[in-house]
C-alpha cells in the first residue's frame, strides 16, 4: 500500500493501458506534447509515440465521433475530452450515436469506447468552465458512467472500462488530481463502496463532493451525530441495495450532489430511496446541490453555490433535530 | 374493386381536405399517376394512385376535410400488366404489433425494491406504515399493532387503519405505559399483540385500582420563553433547548417541594424516592408512547439534560433503550403541546403515583399590572393517586411549578 | 471494376445497372404505397431520381470497404447487397428487418456487409466515417470508410471537423456527397455563402472531384477513380455528385419550397430513362431484356413485402434488450476477463 496523488493513478492506469493493448490510444486535446491539460499524460508522446498519443484539433464532435468509429473498427480508444464542458460540442456524436449504435442495429454493433472528462467547479472558473453535468449523462440508456473519487478508482477504474464492450464515461473531478491516498489493491465498476460507516444517517454522495461529505461527518460526528458515508461509484448504473441496504440501518438519507438542484441525479437517487426503502424512512430524503446559479467567479459566492462542508452539516443536523 | 383512401403521410397528419381530382369518374387511372390534390397542414400535397384500372366512383368531392383512412374513391381494376399484378400482392390483413402488457415486467422496480416494509432494523418500536397511515392512526386513535397490513410487505395503509377504526368500539387511552418491557427486540405479529394486550391490562388495572384525582393551572410562559429565545441566539443549532427541558426541570425542583408526589407503590406500601428520575413520555412510530427515565433530573442543568433528552429520544425511537430507563421513572410528564391539546388528563403509569401533564402554548388575553395583554401561557395538569396525596399536595406542587417557571435563568 | 471498363460497359453490365437502378426505384415506390397504406411509419425518405449515384458509386468499393450513411439510405444499403426483404421488414418494423424491426427507414445496419448506417442526424455520421478510417489504418488494413451524405450536410460544423481531421491524420475516407440542391425544404444558394460544394475540400487540403450525378456511367468511372485514389494514397477524397429528388424530402412535405417545372425539368434527366436510351442505342439492351428486368424487380419487390409481412413483432419483454451488450445483468469484475466481445468483423 503506497501514497499516491490522484493525477499519479490516472497516469497510472493510462501507461498501463497503453502498456498493455496495443489496440489502446489516448486521443484529445493537448494529450500529447502539451502532457494533458492535467499532466496525466505528460511524457506519453515521447514513450509512445503519436499513433498511439494523438493531439487533436479543437474538434470535440469529430474526435468523439471518430473514437466511436475507431471503436468499432477495433480499436480500443481512450477519448480524452478535455472537461466536460465542452464534451456539450459532442453531445450529439454520444447521445445519438455511441449510446445508440448498438440498440439501432439491433445489436449488430458494440461501441467499446471510454471517454474520461475533468469536471466540477471550486476553481473559480467561472459559468462556462465550472459544470457538473454527470446525471445528464447518468440520465442516457447505452453508455455506463462513473466517478472515481479515491486513488484506487482512479487507477483501476480504466483499466476496468477498457473492458466493458459498451461506452463507458469516466468522470474526475478536478479538484482531485492533486489529491493524495493510499492506493488499494482493486476496484470495480458497479458498486457503491461506503467510506465511513455509521448508524444515524445515510449519505449518498459521488466524485469531488466524497471528501467534502467525509469532513463533514467529522464535523457531525463531534455534535454526536454518526453518519454512514456512500460513494457512488457508480452513476449509471446506480448500486441501489447498497443505498438501500444503509438507510434500513440509519432511516434517514442526505444526498450530496455537485449538480444543480432541479432535475438532478440527487433526485433520481431520492426517488429510488422513496421507490426503495420508504418503509424505512423517518424522514423526507434531503439534498444538497448547487445553488441554482451558473458559477459565479467570486471566490465567496462560488463556494456558497457549491455543496460546502457547511451546507452538508447543516442539512443533516436539520434532518436528524427535526425528527429527533 | 380496389380502395383509394387519404393516404397518412406522416405520424402528426390527422384528416386532409380534397382540393381537387385530376380525374373523374370513369377516366382510366394508371399506377403512378397523381389523381388528387390533398390540402394538410404543410400545405397541398399530390396524392398518387397504386392501382391501375377505372376509377369508378369518386366518394369524397371537392372541398370536403376527412380523416385519414377516409375511403376517396373506388378503382375498378382493370388492363393490369402481368407486373402489376404481381408487384401488388395481397397485403394481409394487418397484423397488429402486440400491444404493451397492462404491467411491464418492472425489470428496474425489482433491481431496486430494497427490504419493502419488512423490519430489519431490530427496533422493537418500528412498524410498516406510511406517514400518513401514521397520522390517520394518532387522529384515528387506532393502534397499529393490532392492525393487520395489506400493503406491500404487510405495510399498513390508510385503508387498513380506516377498516380497524370502523370495526373497534372502543378507544385506546392517549397514554400508553409499558411497565415492564423486555429489552427491545424485534417483534413478532405475535409478540406485538401481547405487549399490546400487557398493556391494554396495565392500564385498565390502574383506571381500576388508583383512585385518580386531577388538578390544573394555567402558567404564564412568557418569562420561560423569553429567557428561552434569548438563550438559544447564544447557541449552535445542535445545542439549542426545547422549551419542554425547562418544564421537566420545574417538575424535578418542584418535586423536592412536594416529595410525596415522587414515589412509587410497592406492594401494598408507598415508598417515596429520594432521587427524581423523571419518565419522559415519548410518542414512537405505530402510535405509541414509550416513557424512559431521566435519571436525576434534579442534579442536571438545563444543557445537561436537554443532551439526555434528545439521546433519549433518538434511542426510544431507534430501539435502543435500556430496560433500567423503562423500569425506574419516579414519576412522569407528558406533554401533548405538540399535538395541539391544551390539557391533558391522563392515566397514572403504576408503580407510581403522579403524572404530570402539559399542553401547548397559546396565546390568551392575560393579566398584568392590571391591564390585559395577550400572554404566552401554558397549561399543567397532576393526575395523582388519591391514596397517597391530597388536592392541597397536589395544589402545592403546581404552584411550585408555576412559581420554578417564573425565573427560567435559576432552573 | 476498374474505370475503363466503367465507361465501356459491356451487355452484362449494362443489364446489371439497369437491375440495380430499377430494382431501387421500384422499392422506392412500393414503399411509398406502403407508408400510405400505414404499413411504414416514422419519417420515410425516398431515393427516387439518385438511383445512378449509388449504382454507380457503391460498386467501386470492395467488400471489406465500409460504409457510412445517411436517412436516405434504401439505395444504399440495396446496392451494397442487404437483401430487400430485410429492408423493408425493417421498415415495417419486424425483427425480421435487417436492424431488428429497432431503427426502421433511417437506421438500416449491415455489419456483415460492413453498412454502418443510417443516420438521422445530418452529418452525424462523418465523425463516424473518420473513426472507422483510423482504425482501418492504425491496423494496417487498405481499406476504404465511403461516406456518403447530403449537401445540407456541408453546413454542419462535422463536416468541416471531419474533413480537416481526415485530412491532418491522412485517413483513407471517400467523403460522396450526394447533392440534389436542398436541405429538406431550402435550396442551396440559400444557405451556402459559395453553393459549389466540392471546391471546399481544398481549403483543408484534400482532393476532390465533382460528377453529373444522373449519368451511372460517369459516376461509376469517377467514383472508381476516386476509391482508387484512397485506397492508393490512403487519403481522404471528397466527391460531389450532383443530382436530384423527383419525390418530397419526406412523405410529409408540401414541397411549396420548389416549382413543379424545375421538378419537370430534372425529370427529363431520370437516370434511368437515360442509360436506357444509351444502352439501347448501343444496342446493349433489347425490350425483351427490359421486360425480364421489369418482371425479376416487380417479383423481388413483391417477395420482399411478403417477407417483411411474414415477419413477426419482437416480444414487448425483449424491449430493453441490446442497449447494452449484456441484457439485463450488470458487468461484474471477474465475468469482464472472460469477456471477448464484439460481433463486428474486423
């Protein structure tokens, strides 16, 4: 078991993958020479060569739309796209074409292709670079989404997406990279993991919200208050026994979600914990998303738009002082 | 004789009005050719003949809108080339795709049904309800142990606790005492029926051997929440203190007054107790009241005891009380404020001897340096055992109470 | 086929084209009678007047080439080989159709004979085409990715990303363009700053060529040319082929955006009547072979009905079936080792 940052297990799994599949390249935005807009690739084009680490033009429709046909054609591409507020340029080549080719042909295709994409706000980028659009893709039949938001995820999760014979869509937050853990031995794609166990509240959350949720159970836990953490994972498909499992035990749930509020995978999840486990519950199902404002650039009022330690310990106090 | 009937060019095309025929009756028709004019939404439309032949009556005329499927005109097919014939095979009946099934199978609901309504939690106070079974429950004064669910899981719906309201004459008790309870576990059809029955018996026992007598006063609030309000700005929302904290302490102070009401009957003696271990009576899920001790009320300050509380009644609903909490109140306090009840008249919990009860804040036209002014106030009840105090006692005890109230800062 | 022999053709040949094309215009029009009667649904788009563009073009390419197309595709997918029965009982929605009765008209799939659709999205399918072409070369196979599309589809922001990646990577696609002058309901000087379509291929670099669509032999031999051009230089090429639709965009279509003489006019160029008459006045052709033509199409025409009404409904159960490649089982770490997967030759 050794500590890694987060950028380190991604590169990781990248030069495993490349290592290890001929059939594997890396293609994107400034993948090459300029070492990854997030220097996960940094040192590739010299060790692999530009077959295999292709720099692309600004062109996201194009070189997703030609990952998927490379996919196809046997290939096993890794479509870098930059984050995923620009992925909105290919939204056409995903939704209408990889998450679709295989059930349009009646099962004729397999589209073996992964797409990984920074995403999330707390930089003060502002409206246009600051998305969390992870249930918009959650919310497609045809592709798999996850949100690897430990470094064992984000070293093994590739790896394992490289597998799967349809379109899987890696999410990283960005505010992760720089983030050191302990790596793990292995991972896998499908499950929620619970990251701290308690029995007074559920707290279903995912991606760069996971450690803020995880300090904010400290927070809890020294006003008395024992909350059970859940990573998702997992976004489409949603492990729910292991949601459902965890608020038989604790009765209440609180969701953290970086998305905005309205239309959220926070309320697909609230809806399944209804669906699920409303005999369980003892309360309504809280959440805690974004404010419903485009990123505003101002450091305070971003950080009160986003799912803040503060704004997570609040809603669970709220949850557990109103029902006792 | 073969069918020319207006054509559906697309999904959202409903009806279409002939504008004209480019034939008439009679003229000979040959596949291919545009013999009328159609008027849609999109505008005027040439509609083409499949069939060769005689058009041999025009049914729709000029001018007229019909939907589509609407029989136009009638061919009589005739001069057909040996192609033709064959490149217009008889075209089946329709047949039909199969409509949906009623009910899918719910792939997606079964992935995600979790325990349904089956209590895996080992709490002994939990039962498959929905809230507002529970609510009909309280305002139907219908226990839910006793009724049988025939929602999912055994979950009791509305109807269920409805059907037992119409069928039971009688009314179970608002307060409900659980004298001796086993360390909670999870229960049974079975042994939910039998605590019930425990305590259905208790409580008669005492309507029938406790000669209750009752007394009431009505407490000016307003100092108790002034103090209240101004204590909790000071506070974290964790911390902040219920109003209900400070009547428990005036209750324990006030019993250092009038010891005789903290006792308890054992065997055929009253034995007052010199620690107060107030019984909090807390309402659980299933529409029951549980009422764990408080132990030492009078030895706690107000943050102290407004902790216990709250773990009080955190554990009473998840189940995990322990029995020494069930079986050592002194004496026990209700409140139903928040059930909007001004007073409450309710049964003494044996073994002991007093209950006390309080009512929720409302605002009346009171007294004060002889004027009337709207005033907080609140109004408190003593159940108490005839054998062991006395309405003077008991009186005593109330104004102790009141007076305790008074100066909130010094409970 | 190599482009002499194109644009000298021989009897054989000569018959073979007339097949071809007929066969296409007699499934157009069959499908036509068929939408009308409720038999197709959904959008249907015919390929009436443009049948010498896939007849000629489509030929050229081998069997390992690929194919990427758009919603108005019949032609297409006939030519490269799909039989027509599983067409039309596509269209008719059957799990007898070539997709499974899941696309209909606009989604026809082939992958045995490497027809990767039928694309609703106009231009959607370049980027595809690009993709396909890189595997094609990062795996060392000489194969051709022909992507065919309208002239609508030039203005769409794919076109130009494909092409200048095509391009930059040196990827072998034939990008046809298929240009009939509109963009459903909008001629092309209204909405190209410069309508000339081919001449745009040389702002990224890339050659192109431009053919009187309605001439199969032309097409042929310039089409042959430039598959050979691709496949030799493993570049990309881009082919304009000007042509015409003698029916609406779709069933549903007033056309109140074209004049019934311009319709008139180009009528008097139908592909077919023209090679015809040229094969008749070279005497390639007699009218007994015409009638032998006309009764092979009108039975595979018929029997092709016959089959999409033979065709059975899938099961409701199986509705969510093929969304992903395992049907209802989520993926599990130790089963994705053992996993090989796609049905895709390649």
């Amino acid at each position: 078991m050794s500590k890694v940052t987060y950028r380190e297990a991604v590169r990781s799994a990248l030069r495993e993958a490349l290592e290890s599949d001929p059939r594997v390249f890396l293609m994107g935005e400034d993948v090459g020479k300029y070492g990854g807009s997030y220097a996960c690739s940094k040192g590739f084009l010299d060790e692999f060569g530009p077959e295999r680490i292709r720099d692309t033009p600004l062109s996201e429709g194009a070189f997703v739309g030609a990952g998927i046909g490379a996919a196809i054609g046997g290939m096993r591409p890794i479509v870098e796209i930059m984050t995923v507020n620009f992925s909105l340029l290919a939204l056409d080549q995903i939704v209408n074409n990889a998450a679709t080719l295989r059930h349009m042909s009646g099962g004729q295709i397999s589209v073996p292709l992964v797409v990984r994409m920074a995403t999330g706000g707390g930089r003060q980028l502002a409206a246009q670079h600051s998305h969390s659009l992870e249930g918009w893709y959650a919310h497609i039949p045809g592709i798999k989404v996850v949100a690897p938001a430990t470094v064992t995820d984000a070293r093994y999760m590739l790896g394992l997406a490289l597998r799967e014979p349809d379109p899987v869509f890696i999410f990283e937050h960005a505010l992760l990279y720089p983030m050191e853990g302990q790596l793990g031995d292995a991972a896998d794609l499908e499950h929620a993991a619970i990251r701290r166990a308690g029995n007074d509240v559920t707290l279903v959350t995912y991606g760069g919200s996971l450690h803020r949720s995880l300090e904010a159970a400290e927070v809890l836990a020294s006003r008395d208050v024992d909350v059970e953490v859940v990573d998702l994972r997992s976004l489409r498909p949603i492990d729910a026994p292991t949601i459902l499992e965890s608020v038989a035990n604790t009765h209440r749930a609180v969701i953290v979600d970086e998305g905005w509020r309205t239309g959220s995978l926070a309320a697909e999840i609230s809806a399944q914990i209804m669906e699920g486990a409303f005999y369980e519950l003892d309360a309504p199902v809280a959440r805690v998303c974004s404010l419903e404002v485009p990123m505003p650039y101002a450091r305070h009022l971003e950080d009160a738009a986003l799912p803040n330690v503060e704004r997570i310990v609040s809603a669970v106090e709220q949850l557990v002082a109103q029902h006792g | 004789m073969a069918d020319f009937v207006m054509p559906s060019l697309g999904a959202d095309m409903e009806a279409g009005t002939l504008v004209a025929w480019h034939k008439n009756a009679g003229q000979a028709v040959r596949r291919g050719d545009i013999i009328a004019e159609v008027e849609t939404d999109k505008g005027i439309i040439d509609i083409e003949v499949f069939t060769s032949g005689i058009l041999e009556q025009i049914l729709v005329p000029v001018g007229e809108k019909v939907p589509v499927g609407t029989l136009l005109a009638r061919i009589r097919e005739e001069g057909q080339t040996a192609e033709e014939k064959v490149a217009a095979p008889a075209i089946s009946v329709d047949r039909e795709p199969p409509k949906a099934p009623a009910a899918l199978p719910a792939v997606a609901a079964e992935k995600i049904a979790g325990p349904a309504a089956s209590s895996t939690s080992g709490d002994v106070t939990r039962l498959p309800m929905s809230p507002s079974a529970r609510r009909l429950a309280r305002e139907l004064g219908v226990d839910p142990h006793t009724v049988p669910g025939t929602g999912p899981g055994s979950a009791i719906t509305r109807e269920d606790i409805q059907r037992a309201a119409a069928a039971s004459t009688a009314k179970t008790p608002p307060s409900v005492s659980q004298p001796s309870v086993p360390k909670p576990q999870p229960p049974s059809a079975d042994q939910a029926s039998r605590m019930r029955a425990a305590i259905a018996a208790a409580m008669a026992r005492s309507k029938r051997e406790i000669p209750h007598y009752y007394l009431q006063t009505t407490i000016d609030f307003h100092a108790a929440e002034t103090w209240l309000a101004e204590e909790n700005l000071k506070r974290p929302m964790t911390e902040r203190l219920l109003y209900g904290v400070l009547l428990l302490k005036a209750v324990a102070l006030a019993l250092q007054e009038v010891p005789d009401l903290n006792a308890v009957w054992e065997g055929d003696r009253v034995q007052v107790k010199e620690a107060v271990h107030l019984g909090v009576a807390i309402s659980v899920r299933g529409g029951g009241l549980i009422a764990p001790a408080l132990h030492n009320a009078t030895e706690k300050n107000i943050d102290q005891l407004m902790r216990e509380f709250r773990d009080l009644v955190r554990r009473a609903r998840s189940g995990g009380l322990r029995s020494s909490e069930l079986t050592d109140p002194t004496i026990t306090v209700t409140s139903l404020g928040e059930q909007g009840v001004e007073a409450v008249y309710g049964i003494i919990y044996p073994p002991q001897v007093a209950l006390v009860g309080f009512g929720k804040i409302v605002t009346r036209p009171w007294s004060v340096n002889n004027a009337i002014v709207p005033r907080s106030v609140i109004t408190a009840t003593l159940s108490a055992d005839h054998r062991v105090s006395d309405g003077h006692r008991g009186g005593l005890f109330l104004s102790a109470v009141d007076r305790l109230l008074q100066e909130p800062d010094k409970l | 086929m190599n482009a002499s022999s194109a644009s000298h053709p021989d009897r054989e040949h000569a018959l073979t084209i007339l097949h071809q094309m007929l066969l296409i215009r007699r499934f157009e029009e069959k499908s036509a009678e068929l939408y009308s009667l409720g038999k197709i649904r959904g959008f249907l788009h015919l390929y009436i007047g443009e049948e010498a563009v896939a007849v000629g073009a489509i030929p050229a390419l081998s069997r390992d080439d690929s194919l990427v197309s758009t919603y108005r595709e019949h032609g297409h997918a006939l030519i490269r080989g799909m039989p027509a029965g599983a067409v039309m009982a596509e269209m008719f929605g059957k799990v007898n159709g070539c997709s499974r009765g899941r696309g209909g008209s606009m989604h026809l799939f082939d992958v045995s004979r490497r027809f990767f659709g039928g694309n609703a999205i106009v231009a959607g399918g370049l980027p595809l085409a690009v993709g396909l072409a890189l595997a094609d070369k990062l795996q060392g196979r000489q194969r051709v990715t022909a992507c065919l599309f309208g002239d609508g589809a030039v203005a769409e922001g794919a076109f130009h990303e494909s092409l200048n990646l095509a391009a930059l990577w040196q990827l072998p696609v034939l990008f046809l363009c298929e240009n009939n002058l509109y963009a459903m309901g909008t001629r092309i000087e209204r909405y190209q700053s410069r309508p000339e379509i081919y001449p745009k291929a040389a702002g990224y670099g890339i050659s192109a060529d431009c053919v009187d669509g309605m001439d199969v032999l032309a097409v042929q031999q310039t089409a042959a040319a430039a598959v050979d051009f691709v496949r030799s230089n493993s570049r990309p090429f881009l082919l304009e082929a000007k042509t015409y639709r003698f029916r609406a965009h779709s069933m549903y279509d007033a056309e109140l955006y074209r004049s019934k003489s311009e319709v008139e006019e180009w009528k008097q160029r139908d592909p077919i009547n023209a090679f015809l008459a040229q094969a008749r006045t070279k005497r390639l052709v007699n009218d007994d072979d015409i009638k032998s033509i006309d009764s092979r199409v009108a039975t595979e025409v018929a029997e092709a009905v016959a089959f999409a009404e033979a065709g059975e409904w899938e099961p409701i159960q199986d509705v969510t079936k093929d969304v992903y490649t395992r049907f209802d089982g989520p993926t599990n770490a130790s089963t994705v080792a053992a996993q090989t997967h796609p049905q895709v030759p390649v």
